[in-house]
C-alpha cells in the first residue's frame, strides 16, 4: 500500500486536459520566439558538479544545446553538448506522446459528455 496515491489531474478534470494541452502547444512556440542565445552566458550555474567540483556532468549545456537545436543551431548545439543527438529527437518523441494522450483524453471527455 502506498503512502501517497497520486492521481494525474489531466485523467480526472476536462479544464486541467485543456490546460495541458494548450501548454503543450504553446510551449515550443514560445521557445522560437525568444533568442537561441537567452541561456548563454548567464552566469548563473546550478549544476552540483560544477558548483562544487568544477566538474562538467553529462547534462552540463543541455538547456543552451536544446534552445540552439530548437533553433536549427546544430553547430552550436553540439558546441554545449553532443548529447543533445540524442536527447533533443527523444524530447520531441515524448512531446507527441503527451500531445497524443491529452487529445483522446480530450476525445475521451467529449464522449462522456454527450
């Protein structure tokens, strides 16, 4: 028996889905709109490994490598990390995933409705 049950509020409310959804549809816009270049050069590092050991982890640069393949940078977003092959087409496989549950969820509550 579990401790903590959780339920998914996108399974249980119709406004949450919608939410969801639109979230999820607007999400990648917004990243086009702003500067591929917005995370470089912050100054501000919050990865343990480099805050303490100034050691790069393998998902240092992935935020900057992800905004510059966004972007259509591959140059550049190799640059940060060369993870980012890999990562970024998983990142768009689970997008349509959850883009794809929300909407026969959608589906779902439509049906129920009637």
């Amino acid at each position: 028996m579990a401790l903590i049950s959780f339920v998914n509020p996108a399974t249980k409310y119709r406004w949450f889905n919608l939410i969801w959804m639109i979230a999820l549809l607007v999400f990648p816009i917004l990243l086009w709109l702003m500067s591929p270049d917005y995370f470089d050069n912050t100054g501000l590092e919050i990865c343990p490994s480099r805050v303490f050991f100034k050691i790069d982890c393998p998902g240092c640069g992935m935020t900057r490598a992800t905004m510059h393949m966004h972007h259509f940078e591959w140059q550049d977003a190799i640059y940060y990390n060369y993870g980012i092959v890999v990562i970024y087409p998983l990142l768009i496989i689970v997008w349509f995933w959850w883009l794809r549950k929300a909407w026969a969820r959608h589906k779902s509550f439509a049906t129920k409705s009637n």
